[in-house]
C-alpha cells in the first residue's frame, strides 16, 4: 500500500513528470526521423549512384553495399560500365573493373551460400558474367572507333580481317618450238622486236660436214637473216625489215662473208576473229646485191593457228600456212624457162610436245620435213630437217640446221 502511494506520489510530481515528457518526446523524434529516413531512401534515384541504396542522416551518408550500410562522406555517382570509351585505355580500366566487380561479387556468394541451393546458378551467371566482359574486351581492342571530329591517333586501330597474301610471281611461258620449216608464215616481228638467225646447209650426197667435193667445190654453205619489227598486228598493221647474208664461206678467195644479199620487206596483220588467222605480203629481195638472184620473190601468204586437241592436256597447238609467189616459190619449169611465174606454197606443223615440234612444207618446187626444238628458257630454236627431199629441184636433197633468236628491247 505504502509502495503505491509512493509511486502514485512519484507520477504526480511535476519534475518526474516533466522528465518523462521529455523521454516520450525524445522516442516519438527518433522514431519518425527513421521513418522519413525510409521514405527518403525509397524516393533516392540509386540506380545513378555507385552504392545499392544509401541514406542520408545529418550531412552523413550510410551507403548499403549489398550486406551492410557503411559510413562515408561522400556518393560518387556509378559510371555506366558497358558504355563503349572513346580510347583504348579507358576500356582496358572500365573492362578490368567490371570484371574485377564479378569476381569479388562472386567470391562473396561463395562465401555466404555455400549450402545454399542457389549457389550453383550464381557461379555459373557469374562465369558467363566474367566471359561475357572479357569476351567484351577482345572485340573491343579489334575495332576503331573513327572519331570524325579529332582523328586522334590514339584510339583503337582495326585488327585485319583479311590477311595480306604476297602475290605469287607468275611462271613465265616457255618458249615455243617453231611450227614452219622452209617456207614462210603470215606472223612477223613487232615494234621493239629484233631477231638474228643463222643456217647451214650441206650437200645430202656428200655429207652433212663435207664443206668441199672432190672437186674443190663448195657443197656446204651458211647463210644469215637479220632484222627488226614496226608497228602492231594486233592493233593495226605490223611490219619487218630483213637483212640476209646468202654466203657465210668464200669459194677460192671469193665470195666471203657479206658478199651476196638482200635486204627486204613484210607487212602482216592478225585476224583472230576471222578463224584466227594471219595475213602477210612481202618483197623479201627488193634490194639485192654480189650474186643474188635477179629474180624477185614476192608472195602472200595466210596462216591459221589451232589445235587439234583442245580438251586435253596436251592440246597439239598446230599452224596451217598457204601461200602464193614468185622468186624461190617457182616451179621447176618456170625456173628452166627462165620465168618468174607465181606458184603455189604451203606447208603445215604441229607441236607434239612443249618444246618439241615436226613440220613438213612445200615451197612451190621441193618437199621440206624438219624438227622444231626450243630447248633453253631463253627464246633460242633450232630446226633440223631436210630439202628437196624427192630430189626435185636443181639444188638436190640437203641438210639443213637452223637456229633463230628474238627479243624486245
């Protein structure tokens, strides 16, 4: 009884009452600043900042980092960290970040949910986090970010796509073997062309090295024709100027070298889309001197190139030549008739093998068979074969070796 009187006495007193005022006051403040401090951290956009959430107490801040509030003076506001920079370097720093952030984001679950059931997943988003930022980087450092304004060298440069492949150097052609033998052909030189060849003929009945009979005569002789190429077939009309040397021994101290020649002239023109032919005239002696012949030679002559097996390796690239002349293409009964009648020539040859060919003509009075060879890189050939092989014509059967050489300067 005593005791409630005592505290009834204690309520009633105005300095306890005045104290406990105080104290209801002083809960009721807290509490409602707690509140305002919720409802403030619910309207803060923390999405912009670098903590989760954070609230404000006092100038004082209480940034939530994911487990626990922690004081700091200051918010400093989250950079985007998928956003592309404008240098090579300030991706390398935001790449390392983010993937740094994952790590530490992820050793943190590991260490807190060991037992717990989501662990598994969280390792494996994670993962494909840290992958999927490295991943980032890579493609990043393989573009360049063109910047229209400064073109600052220091932004990214392109990694190739395509690789630079060095241009294999093409093989050259190897030189073909001739495809006329002793008669001529509608192809001639061009401009910047010069050509030399020599040959040698023998006696068939005497030898192939017997230079002198038994009469001290020459049965054995060289010859020489050179020359150089003008204009252009293919475009318009080409052309050539031969010199030839008809005598390249002397007889008895006689007719040497450069004794008797002539000197002539060719005009050719190539037709390919007229069943790829040629066409050529041609005064091979309208100057002449020593003891050439008085007799001009002067003919046209068509050629035609083709192959006789296209579908194959080895296609038989083959030249077909028909002509008409005067001169050396005479017949047997215009030459002992003293006549420089026009007479049929033509003559054909085939390449059998890449530097091996045969051809066979007719020169207007004796059979020709011979071989083509181009055995060097260099455009060096030689003929091997025979004339008058029937022993028509006055001269007889001979031996004839020839070699020819060409190039452009």
């Amino acid at each position: 009884m005593n005791s409630n009187n005592s505290i009834l006495k204690l309520f009633c007193n105005k300095e306890f009452q005045i104290i406990l005022f105080l104290f209801i006051c002083s809960v009721s403040s807290n509490s409602v600043y707690a509140n305002s401090i919720k409802s403030n951290q619910s309207k803060n956009k923390s999405i912009n900042l670098s903590c989760l959430q954070y609230i404000e107490t006092k100038s004082t801040y209480y940034c939530w980092n994911g487990a626990k509030f922690t004081k700091t003076n200051k918010i400093t506001p989250k950079e985007e960290k998928n956003k592309l920079a404008d240098s090579s370097l300030s991706n390398d720093i935001q790449l390392d970040e983010l993937i740094d952030e994952a790590k530490n984001t992820k050793l943190q679950i590991e260490e807190k949910n060991k037992l717990a059931d989501s662990s598994l997943s969280n390792d494996i988003q994670l993962d494909e986090l840290i992958d999927e930022a490295k991943n980032t980087k890579l493609q990043i450092t393989e573009v360049k970010i063109v910047n229209n304004n400064e073109k600052d060298s220091s932004k990214l440069l392109i990694a190739p796509i395509i690789k630079s492949v060095q241009d294999e150097k093409p093989k050259e052609t190897e030189p073909s073997p001739g495809l006329s033998f002793g008669i001529p052909s509608a192809m001639g030189s061009s401009w910047k062309d010069v050509f030399v060849s020599v040959a040698y003929t023998a006696d068939y009945d005497e030898g192939l090295f017997t230079w002198h009979n038994q009469d001290n005569n020459k049965v054995a002789d060289g010859s020489m024709n050179f020359g150089f190429g003008f204009g252009n077939p293919n475009e318009s009309i080409g052309g050539e100027i031969s010199v030839g040397i008809i005598s390249l021994l002397s007889q008895n101290g006689e007719s040497g070298f450069g004794a008797d020649g002539t000197a002539g002239l060719k005009f050719h023109k190539a037709l390919p889309s007229l069943f790829n032919t040629h066409a050529a005239i041609a005064w091979t002696n309208p100057i002449k001197w020593g003891e050439a012949t008085k007799k001009d030679t002067i003919y046209g002559v068509i050629s035609k190139e083709f192959e006789l097996r296209p579908d194959t390796n080895n296609k038989f690239p083959s030249l077909l030549t028909l002509g008409v002349g005067t001169g050396s293409h005479r017949s047997n009964r215009a030459i002992d008739d003293n006549r420089n009648d026009p007479n049929l020539f033509g003559g054909y040859g085939v390449q059998i093998l890449p530097r091996v060919s045969i051809a066979s003509s007719w020169n207007g009075n004796a059979l020709n068979a011979g071989i083509g060879l181009s055995p060097f890189d260099f455009p060096l050939n030689f003929s091997i074969g025979l004339s008058d092989i029937t022993n028509n014509s006055t001269n007889g059967a001979q031996f004839n070796i020839n070699t020819g050489y060409s190039f452009r300067f």
